[in-house]
C-alpha cells in the first residue's frame, strides 16, 4: 500500500524572506485546504481560499495567485512581491481523512 505523508498547515505563519520561499509556501497554500491570510507590503490582510496561483513566467514581477475572500464570493489577485506573510489561519477541513485513516477504521470495525 502506498503511505502518503501528511502536512499538518493549520497555524503554521513561516517568515518569507525571499520570493523563492514566496513561491514554495503558496504552493502549500495552494494545496492547502482551509482558508489563509495573506498580509501584504501596503499593510492589508485578507483572508480566503487561494483557488489558483500563476509562477510560470520568466518574469517573477507577473507571479500571482487568486483567492476567494472569506465570507464572500468576491475574488482577488496578488502579486507575489507584495506578499509579506501568509498564515495558514483556516481549519483543514480534509485533515485526517486520510484513505489510511478510513481503511484502519475499517479493518477494526470488520475485526
């Protein structure tokens, strides 16, 4: 059986001090399945769902990602320069849902 190794995000706020590292904590938001808050360079914070994130060009000045506010069916865009911190504020909600998990419980509900 194949064992894929679980993240636990919820709470997690690294420090981003580089784009690179920029670009490597949206794709865990991205994969992510709770809510985030992002912060960014001209003091703003907004939490939502990152739904999509575009760090393909050569340009890293056009890298984005595009969230869904919380609470709201408005969406927005980011720039990756402008981001300061993202926090993985949201509950998880697929957290320990695991086919592991499900199959375990299985086995000794048969047994």
């Amino acid at each position: 059986m194949i064992q894929i190794e679980y993240e636990n995000l919820e709470g997690y706020n690294p420090s981003l001090d580089s784009l690179p590292m920029v670009r490597d904590v949206v794709d865990k938001a991205f994969s992510y399945r709770g809510d985030v808050t992002i912060s960014t360079r001209n003091g703003k914070a907004v939490e939502g769902y990152i739904y999509d994130r575009r760090a393909e060009a050569a340009d890293a000045d056009a890298w984005n990602l595009r969230l869904i506010i919380k609470d709201s069916t408005d969406r927005l865009t980011v720039l990756y320069k402008d981001i300061v911190s993202i926090c993985f504020s949201g509950k998880d909600p697929a957290a320990g849902k695991s086919f592991q998990t499900w199959l375990k419980k299985y086995q000794e509900k048969k047994a």
